[in-house]
C-alpha cells in the first residue's frame, strides 16, 4: 500500500531512522550476561553448610560475561535485599547478618561494566543457624508491698528454640528490659556447660508488676530478644510454726512467727469451740506484731488445737495461703500404739527385744513391764523415750522347747507439764521355752525377736503350723529330732513360687503374713537336704 504523499518521510528521516536501527543492534549485541555467584575458597567452588549469624564467608562471581569492548569496572554486594558492600574485584567476603528469623541469608550481586551497563546474578541462599534466647527465669518472687532484691536469669536456647550458642567473646551486650521502676542494680553473666547466660540483678518498686526480657547483640550487630516473662506481684503467708508446745488449761502463753516482707499484719485464728483465746478474748486476732499472746479457758479440754495464719498486704490483699502451727493443751494424749510387732508375739526366755512407738517430742513416755509368772523388771534401757528395750526373765522350769512359761505386757503413759495421760496397754505376748534362750528368727545384735503367736499351747515332739487359719503370722515347731541349724522353711503361693524363706531357724519360729493376700498357701520344710513334710494353710 503506497501512503499519502504528505506521509512519506524525507530521504533525512529515512537516513536517521537507518542510523538509529543500526546502533540499537550494536547494543544489544553489548549486553553482559550470565552472571552467577558462589561460596569459593581455595579448593574453588563448596557448599558452605549453615553458618552462624555473624560468620563471615567469601564469595565470588565466577561466571560472567562483559559486554563486547567492555570490563569489568565493579561489583555491587547485596544480602536480603540490602546493600551490604562493593568489590573492585569478583571476590567479597560477605558478613552474614540476619535478624529476620527465617534462617537464610540471600545474597546477589550486581556487576558494573565499563561501558555503563550492568548485570545481575543469581541469587544463592544461605541457611543460618537460628539463635533463641530462653525465657528469663526468676530467682524469688516480687512479694506485694516488698521492695527485696531478686534476678532473672537467661541463656541459650537449643534444640526445639535454636542450634546456635555463641561463645562469650562473640557477645557484645545484654540488655534488660524490666517493669514500670523497677532498678537494675547490675548485671553479669559467664558461660557454664558450653552455654552462655545473663543475669540481671533487680530491685522492684512496691507494687507495680509487668513483663521482663533480655536482649543480646553480637560483636556483628545481630540481635535478637528472649520471649516475655510476665511478673506478677505474689501475697505469700508466713512459713508454718509447727508444733508451739503445751499450756495447760487455764492458763496463759505466747505465739510467734517469723515475720517475711511485704505484710502489714497477721490474723491468728483458732477454732472457736477449742477453749482457746488470744489477747482480745477473741479466738482470732491481726496484730502488726510477730508475737501474739494465747490464754486457756479452765475448761479448755486436753487436745492438740491447729492454729492458722495469714498475712494482710495493702490495699485489702491478703495472702493465698496460710501457715499452720499446733498448740497442745492439757494433759498429754494417749500414747501411740507399739509400732512393728503383733499382738501375741513369742519371745525365747532370756532374750531382750526393743519396741517403739510413734513418739511426740512435746510428751514424755513412761514404760512399764510386767510378767504374769515372774517378778523381774523388765526395762533394760530406753525409758523416757519413744523405744524401750525389753530383758525377758529365764530360769523357768519347762518340759519341752516351745513351752508356754510366761506372759508380758508392756503399759505405756505420757507425761507433760501439765500431767499424766491414762495408762494404755499397748502390746502383750508370751515367753517361750527355747532350749536356753538360743537363736531366733531375727536375731540381730543379741537380740532375738522371734515372733509367733503361741497363745498358751505347749509344743509336742511333732512338727506342726499353726495356728490355721492364721491372720498375722504362721507357727512353725520343729520335732527334737530334728538339728535347726540345719533346717530351711519355706512359703509358697498355689502357683509355685516362694515368697519367703527362712534359715538357721530355731524349735519354733514364725512366718509373718502381713502383706500377702487372703487365700491357700505351702508351707515346706526340709531338714538339710531331706523334705520333712508340706503343710497347706489359710490366711484370712
């Protein structure tokens, strides 16, 4: 198609637009190309692996290609998209900083050639080694109303929260960040099993609470900021008393406490049926004061009576808990049961034994022995404690070991300040024939505890297990025929298996039941190598 004469353009136009095609093609035939970065050393190009926040590693432009008449003039560095320096060589060492928590750092660079243009690589990712610092762990709490010292404490996390732990000379700082006024009185930290920490040692105001963190920056200007550790402002109670000691009815006494930071004053309470009042006549009172004074009403019964405390804060708080003391008043209680050994328990004349009871520090034990046949003390030792050792009389007149000679009965009564308890018969058994008062199941130090409910039945010639059915324990007498030094006797369950076994046993000893379920058991007895005779019994 021709144009309109006017549309044609001049042989001028025609020339230039020649000119112009032409020096385009002459530079796009110029362009540089195929730029490319890599970690390089001295072996050429590697895989770095992840490195640390604030390593620093060489990379080079290893491919690139200047456009026709052109050089290389210089290289512009870049990492996550920042400029972070510029290279008249393809070589730069490339200081890693990465703040972003992603745990790469990309890099690029641009190439600037000679004749203007420029050419960008590609970009190689580099995997970072995340750095986490712990949640501030807090030495004591900030009580209410107290203005007592505490610290915080951070270090390194790894694992789950992070893989890198910089050594102490890589820190540059920590920096605390605290609540409303308080004071960071001073600071200092250290490493200890290959971890680096803080600590920040803080004086709070009265009363404000709020979030405590830690910051820390390496020698390379990275950061990074542990989580929050919220503080709140506690209302402890004094610590507990324990046991206050004894008043006697009637009369009067003090309570004490150890007074902590941050309370007011102290409300006391005591039941108000226990006979027991404070100062106010009141059962209970708030003093400022660590000590309270206590009465006792004549009528006030003989008991151990609990005592509660708590704390009063400012501004109407008081504490989340309370503490508790015991004030006994009166006459002691009733001693405590004799503790480890059955009623009806079988003991060889001459032997001695020990017994012991739970035994309370405010009350003084009195023991007292007596024997049905015989007139001996038998209180060897102990006395006014919680263990009595008891010296069994000998010389009886008997037919056969295993006889029934004796009975003992051991009474106990509590004493206090304020009087005696009532005489309670604790424990009684009987004393046994055992060919001169030898050895015994438990023999230990002299003293034979060989235990068995004999319940005034004289052991025969033949070898017999009784009682049975049994409750506690199971008798077992031997015949004279048979050496007991060199008998064994076992229990086992229907299914086989032993559950006990006793050696070096005397003409009469015992297997204790206690623990072992109702049911059928065997009991087996040998006589060195040779089976006497197995014995089925029953434990109800």
């Amino acid at each position: 198609m021709k144009l309109p004469l006017h549309f044609r353009p001049s042989a001028s136009l025609r020339c230039f637009s020649l000119l112009l095609i032409s020096c385009l093609l002459v530079h796009s035939a110029a362009r540089a190309s195929g730029e490319r970065i890599s970690p390089f050393n001295s072996n050429g190009e590697y895989d770095p692996g992840a490195q640390n926040p604030c390593a620093g590693l060489d990379i080079r432009l290893v491919n690139f290609t200047p456009p026709a008449g052109a050089s290389l003039s210089s290289i512009s560095w870049y990492g996550n998209g920042n400029f972070i320096a510029s290279s008249s060589g393809i070589d730069q060492t490339v200081q890693i900083i990465s703040n972003d928590g992603h745990g790469a750092y990309n890099v690029y660079a641009v190439a600037h050639y000679s004749n203007g243009s420029t050419g960008t690589s590609n970009t190689y990712s580099l995997t970072i080694n995340l750095m986490a610092l712990t949640t501030p762990s807090q030495s004591s709490d900030a009580v209410y109303n107290c203005t007592s010292p505490t610290s915080f404490r951070t270090n390194f996390g790894t694992g789950g929260l992070g893989e890198y732990v910089p050594p102490p000379s890589y820190i540059n700082s920590f920096t605390w960040s605290l609540p409303g006024s308080w004071t960071l009185s001073s600071t200092s930290g250290g490493s200890a099993g290959g971890n680096s920490y803080s600590v920040a040692n803080v004086t709070p105001d009265a009363f404000s609470a709020g979030n405590v963190s830690a910051t820390v920056t390496l020698f390379c200007g990275y950061t990074t900021t542990s989580p929050v550790l919220a503080i709140s402002r506690t209302t402890p109670a004094p610590g507990n008393i324990g046991q206050m000691g004894v008043v006697c009815a009637g009369n009067s006494t003090s309570g004490t406490l150890t007074p902590i930071c941050g309370p007011t004053s102290y409300t006391w309470t005591v039941p108000s049926n226990s006979g027991v009042t404070f100062s106010n006549g009141l059962p209970s009172i708030s003093s400022s004061s660590s000590t309270v004074g206590i009465s006792t009403s004549g009528s006030a019964p003989s008991a151990d009576v609990p005592v509660s405390i708590t704390a009063n804060y400012p501004n109407g708080f008081t504490s989340s808990g309370s503490a508790s003391g015991i004030l006994h008043v009166g006459v002691p209680t009733d001693p405590d049961p004799i503790l480890g050994m059955p009623q009806g328990t079988s003991i060889c004349e001459g032997s001695n034994f020990d017994v012991y009871i739970g035994f309370q520090p405010t009350e003084t034990l009195i023991w007292n022995v007596s024997f049905l046949e015989s007139s001996a003390n038998g209180l060897t030792g102990g006395g006014q404690t919680g263990y009595a050792y008891i010296q069994l009389p000998s010389g009886y007149t008997y037919q056969n070991d295993g006889d029934v000679v004796d009975e003992w009965l051991i009474t106990l009564q509590s004493q206090n300040a304020c009087g005696l308890s009532n005489w309670e018969t604790s424990l009684s058994g009987y004393i046994v024939g055992c060919g001169g008062g030898g050895g015994g199941v438990g023999s230990s130090n002299g003293r034979n505890t060989m235990p068995g409910a004999a319940n005034g039945l004289t052991v025969s010639n033949t070898l017999r297990v009784f009682p049975n059915p049994a409750i506690d324990v199971v008798n077992v007498s031997l015949p004279d025929s048979v050496n007991p030094s060199t008998a064994t006797i076992s229990l086992f369950d229907v299914y086989g298996r032993q559950l006990k076994k006793i050696v070096n046993v005397s003409s009469l000893s015992s297997i204790y039941l206690s623990g072992l379920a109702k049911g059928v058991y065997m009991v087996e007895i040998f006589d060195g190598m040779k089976l006497l005779d197995i014995k089925k019994i029953v434990k109800k």
